[in-house]
C-alpha cells in the first residue's frame, strides 16, 4: 500500500495495515534513526573522558573540568527550542541534517583547539556538538514513540535508547585507546622537569585530542549526506503563522505530568553525567587507580548500562514501566549512598553497579512525560531535552563539593538526584492507578 510521503505523523499508524510494506518504505530512515542514539552517546561519552585528559593537560581543578560539561549541556538547552521549530516547520529530516552537521562541525573545531592549545577553543567545539545533539534527541525520541502503537511507545523507545550505551561504550574505547597516554607525573615528577620538557607533555597531551574527533566529523557529515537522500514518515511541515496539528508550545506549560517529568529529567541527567564524569576521578582517589584503570571502572559502567537497558526494555513487556522506574530509582539511590559514605573499592564497586539501574531511567521519563501529549508531543519534547540541562549545573556543584570535601562526598548529589525521580515515578503509578 503507498503511504503519501507527507502523511501526518499521528495518521501513520492508521495507514499502517500493512507493516511489512512500511518497515521496508522506511527501513533507511528507521536505521538511520537509530543511529543517531550511537552517535549522540559516544559524543556524551567521550566528554568524561575529556575531563580526565583536560584536568591534566591543563592542570584543571574538578570544578575547573566541569566546563566540559557545563558548555556541553547549555548548548542542549539554548537549542533545544530552536529544533522544535525547525521540525514544525521543515519536518524531522530537516532538523536531523542540521544537527548532524553541526555535530560534524563542532567536531572539526578540535583540530584548530589542538594545534593553538585552547581550552577555550575545546570548549566551543563542544558547544557546537551539543547544539547539533539538541536537534538530533529533539527528533529522534519524539520519532521513534510516534512510530507505532502509542500503547508501547515506551517499550519501543526503550529498544531505540539501547543503541545510545552501545556508541558510549564506544566513546570510551576511543577515548581509552586513542586519548589518554596513560602518563600521570605528579607535580614533583612535572617540578624536576625543564620547562621545554614540561611544555612539550602538556603539548602532546593536547594534541592527542584532536584526531579521534576529526574522524568521528567525518562519519557524522557522512551519516548527514546519507540523510538527505533518505525518506522519512514525518508529518506535514508546519508553515510560519499556522496552527497546524503541533499545537503551541506554551500549551505544554498547562499539563502538570510533562512539568514534572522535566523536573525528574532535569535530576536524572544530572545524576548521570555527575557520576561518569567523576567515575575516573572517584576510582583514582578511592582506589588508587590510574586514568586508564579508572577509563576501564567507566568501561564496565557502560557495559552494566547497556546490560540494564536491554534487560529493563524486555521487562517491560511484564511490569508496567512506571513500577520499574520505581524499582530501579530506589536501587540507585542506595548504591550512590554507599559510594558516598563508604568510598574505598566498595564504593567504586557499588558506583559502577549504579549504572545497571540507571539504563533505563531517562526513556522512561520521556515516554512517560509526553504520552498523551497528542499535538503537542514535539514541544513537550523540545521541553524536556531542555532538562538535560541538569547535566552542566549539578555536574558543576559535584566539582564544587568534591574541590571542597573531596570526591567521595560529591556523590551525594547524585543520591538527592534519584530521590527526585523516585518521587516522580510513585507520583506517576498512583496518577495512573487513579485513571
């Protein structure tokens, strides 16, 4: 059955009755789509281990590194707005070209950040990238639950968010192997060094950098030259003073669940990014491991996260994903405790089995956030990617608590985080034993 190519995208479903016809339409954009959750979590990723490298090659304190993440995250709220828009306007494609291109260009800006030794210029760079995620997780989570029976956009987007620990396992390889040098002099070992010598190891630290990021670029502008050639069930693009099927951004304001889903997303991305940001850093001062021994603590984090993402998507299809948003909320809360007041091996240990329990927490809020959202799901969308803003401002007060009480202390704050989102799940169950 031929499917006109600019069918809405909450008439799909009716024009699906034959699948088999569709998946094979589509199966190009379904990959691509797919992808796009690789791509964006190798580049989250590999910011923890630029935190690492960043910290020693330009002698940064933890609050210092926490640029990273801060610059990182406003590029995701600054332009997570924007890419609601250019999809109401042009449609999925159009917002998933652009923010692959400018991936693919933040990218880029690493080599010139390389060769002049900026840390201002790194951290531009990383803005762009981030920018270009925005549009990229503003298309793709909305896309991927509209495809399909709105009854299981949350399982689906659970299976789809199972590629995104995959490309952060990836980063951290990259950035393992490729990144950092496994050289660690300690200030008395730096003090012996001349000047020439010392300039020359920050130098080489700096430079390894670069690299790794221009072929990630390349790939990525790849993936958006594929895209533009590629067709995609996007609903009919909304033209400027229109009412169209979107409905309103500021209608969202109005519907208490979304609210308090960004406010559940906000501390879970924090929690999050604060805990593979510092995991190198927490396994170096409680276990006395190196950069490389603490990249491989972040290696089998990655590993238990994917592990939890599949094992928690294929749970849902007997426990009501709210219950395990419950379930897993709790765990991580008393493993993040124990990383905070026992520290030493049993510490990194339960900090690592954290992100087991994480895997699944970030899908299920969105799904959660905008069911029922009907035209307004892409605004409640952009929303919440908003939310991701978490990751720069409690990433930052981590850095501030570990400079003053060491890092041990500073996962507390990821302790706090998941309390919040245990609140919002068991408000959520009892929402919807209610209805």
């Amino acid at each position: 059955m031929a499917i006109p190519a600019d069918l809405p995208v909450d008439r799909l479903a009716a024009a699906t009755s034959d699948p088999e016809g569709s998946t094979r339409r589509y199966l190009p954009a379904l990959v691509i789509t797919v992808s796009l959750f690789f791509l964006w979590g190798m580049a989250n990723n590999l910011n923890d281990i630029l935190i690492a490298q960043f910290r020693k090659a330009f002698t940064l304190s933890d609050f210092g590194t926490s640029f990273v993440q801060q610059v990182f995250y406003l590029g995701y709220f600054l332009l997570a707005v924007p890419a609601s828009l250019v999809m109401r306007r042009y449609g999925y494609k159009a917002a998933i070209v652009l923010g692959l291109t400018l991936y693919g260009t933040g990218a880029l800006l690493f080599y010139p950040a390389a060769a002049a030794s900026l840390y201002q210029l790194f951290l531009l760079g990383l803005f762009v990238i981030a920018a270009g995620l925005a549009f990229l997780e503003t298309s793709a989570n909305p896309l991927m639950g509209e495809l399909g029976d709105p009854a299981g956009a949350t399982r689906r987007l659970n299976w789809a968010q199972a590629a995104n620990p995959l490309g952060a396992i990836t980063g951290i390889l990259i950035g393992r192997f490729f990144i950092l040098s496994g050289i660690e002099h300690d200030e008395s070992a730096l003090a012996t060094m001349d000047s020439a010598a010392r300039a020359a190891f920050y130098k080489a630290e700096v430079q390894a950098i670069a690299p790794p990021y221009v072929a990630i670029a390349i790939v990525v502008l790849l993936f958006a030259l594929a895209t533009a050639f590629v067709r995609f069930p996007t609903g009919t693009p909304v033209r400027a003073g229109e009412g169209g099927g979107s409905g309103r951004f500021v209608d969202v304001f109005r519907r208490p669940r979304l609210l308090g889903a960004v406010v559940a997303q906000f501390f879970y991305v924090g929690a999050q990014v604060g805990v593979w940001s510092y995991t190198i850093r927490y396994a170096q001062a409680n276990a006395g491991l190196g950069e490389r021994g603490g990249a491989d603590a972040l290696f089998v984090s990655l590993v238990l996260f994917a592990a939890g993402r599949f094992l928690g998507s294929a749970l849902m299809a007997r426990l009501a994903p709210v219950k395990l948003l419950t379930i897993f909320a709790f765990v991580s809360i008393v493993l993040t405790a124990v990383a905070a007041i026992l520290g030493g091996w049993p510490g990194l240990i339960a900090l690592v089995a954290a992100s087991f329990f994480m895997s699944i927490q970030f899908p299920t809020i969105f799904a959660l956030g905008i069911e029922g959202l009907g035209p307004l799901r892409r605004a409640g969308a952009s929303l919440i990617v908003m939310a991701i803003i978490g990751g720069a401002g409690l990433t930052a007060l981590m850095g501030l608590v570990s400079d003053r009480a060491g890092i041990t202390a500073a996962m507390l704050v990821p302790t706090v985080s998941f309390a919040v989102v245990m609140g919002f799940a068991i408000l959520m169950k009892r929402h919807k034993e209610m209805n």
